[in-house]
C-alpha cells in the first residue's frame, strides 16, 4: 500500500530535529564537563599555592590560631570538605564543615566522606615544616555538570519543537494543503461525465499556478477525446447496425439465389429431360398409330368377306414390327423417367440414405446427356461397383451436376469436343475420393483462389450467375462433411478432387433447411 509523503516528510523531520538535538546535547555536555574539570583542576592548583604560601609563616611560627583562620577560609570553598594540618611535632589542626555549613572542629583520626585528597607540603627556606591535607568532593562539579545539561537540553528542545513546528507549518501551508487542494479537485475531476467541463481552483503561487494550469488544459484535452471518442463510439455502432442489416439482406438475397439457381438446374434438368423423352414418347405414338391404321383396315377387310392370306401375312409383320417399337421406345421413356424421378427427387428432398455409388452417377450422367450432346462432350465414370454409400444422394447429384455442367460451359468453349473423368477410389474403408477431370483450357492461376466465392463468374453477361462452385463448396464441406480443391493448369484441363465419408454427418436443421 502506498505510503504518505506528509507521513514520511515528518518522520524525517523530526528524526533529523533529533540528531540535531542529540548532537548538540552531547557536544554541550563534552565541552561543559571539560570546561569543568578543567576549572577542578584549576581550583586544585590555586589552592596547593595558596595553601603554600599562606600556611608557610604560620607552620614556622607556630601560631596556631593562624593556621586554623586559614583552614577555615578554604573551607568556604564547595569542593572542600575537610582539611587536615600536621608538622612532625606539636601541629595538628582538623577542620570541616559542620551541619550548619560552618567550619566546624574534625577529630585527628577522623577521615570524612570524600572523593578525592591534595597533600600539599609546607615548606620554609627549603625546610620541610609539615603537610596539609585537603578532602574534596566534585559533588558540587556534577550538579553544576547535569543542571548545564539539563538547562541546555530544555534550550535546545524548545528551540527544536519550534523549528519543528514552524517547518510543518510551512509544508503544509505551502506544499500539504495545495496538494489536498489538488487532490479533491481531480478525485471530482475524475468522475465528470463526457460533455461536462470542469477546472481546478486557480493556486496563489507561481509553481502551483503552472501546475493547476498545466492540468486544466490535459483535462480539457481528455474531455475533448472522449466526447470525439463517444462520437465515433455512437457513428460505428450505427455502421455495424447498417453493416449488419446490408449482410443480414447479402445473406438472405444470396440465399435465395441459391435456391433460385437450384430450382433452375431443376427446370434445366426438366427441360433436358422434356427434349430427351420426347424421341421415344413420339415413335411410340407414331408406331401405336400406325399400328391401329393397319388393325382397322383387317378390320374393314374381313368385315367385308375380302381378307387374303397376304392381307393378314402383312398385318402380323406390321404388328409384330410396331408392337417392338412401342415396346422398346416405352422401355427407354419408363428409364428416362424412372432415373429423372430419382434425381429430381432426390435433388428436391433432403434425405440420407442407402445407395449404390456407380449406379447413381450413372443416373446422374443419364439425365445430363440433353446438355452434353450441345456441346458434344463425352463423360467417363469409373466407379467400383461395390462402393455403398449412407449419404444424400441429392446434395452428391447436385455437386456433379454442377462440375459437369460448369465444364461444358467454360472448360470446352473453344473445343468442338471434350472429354470428362468422373473418378472415384476408396480412402481408407470410410471415405472415398471423387475427381472430376476434363481436359479444357483450365483456370488462370490469378483466379484459382476466387472460383469458389460467392458470384465469381467470368461470363458475367451471359448464363452465368457465379454459385454453381459456391453451393459446390458448401454441399461438400457442410451437407456431406468433406472437402474439396482445385488443380488446373491453363489449356491443360482443370480436376476437382472432393474427399467425403461413405457415412455422410447428420444434418442439423439450419443446414437441411438451407440446403
């Protein structure tokens, strides 16, 4: 968590106003006490010449009264606390300070409490008389020493504390309370919705001045972005409703001209199928009617008793040729029928089921031959007979009528004939490969990647609509759950190579109702 600078700021103040204040302490307190014991020492000096001088009359006089006047007036000294004066003889005078702070008499073996002792000699024309002995205390040094440090340290802390004092003042007058002051202007600032405005409170000092300006101006700055920001916000989301109704109609418009091109290859297939029947359906009326001209005129002739054994020898070869024209032609309509039946059916109907693979390319083909013949291409289907398929027949019809189709239309526009190989081999035992070859002018190598888009077609103005590829690639990937790509080289010839399972996916309801 982050830490206050005001917290910090005033740890470090008051822990420098206590060095400072333990510093001076100790160097008042060293040089007091040096001061002191330098005048103890001074005193002890003084006292020894005086002591010396004094006494050296009285000790070689004699006079007793004397010495004892002058023991006396040391002891007024407050680091005195008992002399003694002896000469090897008849001198021995003690003194001390009684009870009542006056000289007082000592006995002579008496040794009072002290801390420390001069022994001054008492000398007369180079005569030793005797010696005088002084008890001293530094009791009254040490007071003065701790009442020095006492005075000082009360000095120095109150000089320290108002320092102290002052020194937070000054922050927080000049530095704390701008900064509080900012502060709370930001915390508002930073909650001000996008269109309102909002400046910080103009600062009495220069520094403060550029600051709080320098800040206005990037709020005003933010301001402006974000309400640009919100414009743009409020623009695209409405391009993306716009995009996603134009996509949403791409869709549903591509959609139905996929169902439209369905339902054309449906009525192209129709209409082939139409041209195709119509061949037999017309030898068999013409022979069926040629049939009842001739029942009609045995009819007349034995009505009329005129029936010749050649009139009959002629009608039975008659007969017997129509009824095997009728028979035949009857026979190729009911297989046309029964194989466009089944495409259409399956093509219309979306309905997985069992089939046998060559059977149903054969089917297939066979109702295509009206297309083929326009453009007098041959299609070749090698196919293992053995190969069953649990798939939809539809979709697989649709995706080689498409392929076919597509070649007849673009690979042999310059050719007078073509040749197309529908290849099919196993892959694995669960898939099978499916390449539709033909030997055409090929795609470009710049149009390779487009051929499967939506509307791609190099015969725009023409029959053209550019989602045969398109539902090919989507039959193959989504409805039989393969894949499929392209090989071409150009005036070479173009393969598709679709690979699938032989147990095509189950359909779920967006993809059948699409497809």
């Amino acid at each position: 968590m982050p830490q206050s600078i005001q917290f910090r700021l005033f740890v470090w103040i008051i822990g420098t106003l206590l060095f400072i204040l333990s510093a001076t302490s100790w160097y008042s307190y060293s040089a007091n006490r040096t001061m002191i014991n330098e005048g103890y020492q001074l005193m002890q000096l003084q006292l020894s010449k005086r002591l010396s001088l004094s006494l050296s009359n009285g000790f070689w006089q004699l006079d007793m009264e004397y010495i004892e006047d002058i023991l006396d007036a040391e002891l007024l000294n407050e680091a005195v606390v008992a002399i003694k004066a002896n000469d090897q003889e008849s001198i021995s005078i003690s003194r001390q300070i009684g009870p009542d702070n006056k000289p007082a008499q000592l006995s002579k073996n008496a040794i009072p409490p002290h801390e420390d002792i001069l022994k001054v000699d008492i000398v007369h024309n180079n005569t030793h008389l005797g010696v005088v002995e002084v008890f001293l205390t530094t009791k009254p040094l040490r007071n003065r020493i701790e009442k020095s440090l006492w005075g000082g340290l009360a000095v120095q802390i109150i000089g320290i504390m108002f320092i102290g004092a002052l020194l937070f003042f000054i922050l927080k007058r000049y530095i704390f309370t701008p900064i509080n002051n900012l502060e709370q202007a930001l915390s508002i600032a930073k909650n001000l919705r996008v269109k309102e405005k909002y400046e910080l409170p103009h600062q009495t000092f220069l520094e403060w001045t550029v600051l709080v300006n320098g800040i206005n101006e990037i709020i005003q700055k933010i301001s402006l972005e974000l309400s640009s920001r919100q414009q743009a916000e409020q623009n695209a989301l409405i391009e993306k409703e716009y995009a996603e109704q134009a996509y949403q109609q791409l869709i549903e418009t591509q959609d139905t001209l996929v169902q439209v091109e369905k339902m054309a290859a449906l009525g192209r297939l129709v209409a082939g199928m139409a041209h195709e029947i119509n061949t037999p359906i017309g030898i068999t009326l013409t022979s069926a009617s040629h049939l009842e001209g001739s029942t009609r005129s045995l009819h007349n002739a034995m009505s009329n008793n005129q029936l010749k054994k050649s009139t009959l020898d002629n009608y039975i070869e008659t007969a017997l040729e129509s009824t095997q024209l009728i028979l035949n032609n009857s026979r190729r309509a009911a297989d046309l029928i029964q194989s466009f039946k089944q495409v259409a059916v399956d093509q219309t109907n979306q309905t997985k089921r069992e089939f046998a693979l060559h059977e149903y390319l054969h089917e297939v083909i066979h109702s295509l031959r009206p297309k083929l013949k326009l453009g007098t291409v041959n299609v070749h289907i090698e196919c293992d007979k053995s190969i069953v398929m649990n798939s939809y027949p539809g979709a697989l019809s649709q995706v080689i009528t498409n392929l076919v189709l597509n070649a007849t239309i673009h690979a042999f526009e310059d050719k007078a004939l073509g040749d197309i190989a529908i290849l099919v081999d196993r892959n694995f035992s669960d898939k099978i490969i499916i390449k539709v070859e033909d030997n055409g002018k090929g795609i470009p190598e710049n149009l390779i990647q487009k051929i499967f888009d939506p509307f791609f077609t190099t015969k725009h103005n023409q029959e053209g609509t550019g989602l045969g590829l398109h539902i090919v690639f989507n039959i193959v990937t989504q409805t039989l759950g393969g894949t499929i790509n392209t090989v071409s080289k150009v005036n070479e010839g173009t393969c598709f190579t679709i690979n699938i399972p032989t147990d095509a996916p189950e359909l779920d309801n967006d993809v059948a109702e699409r497809d």
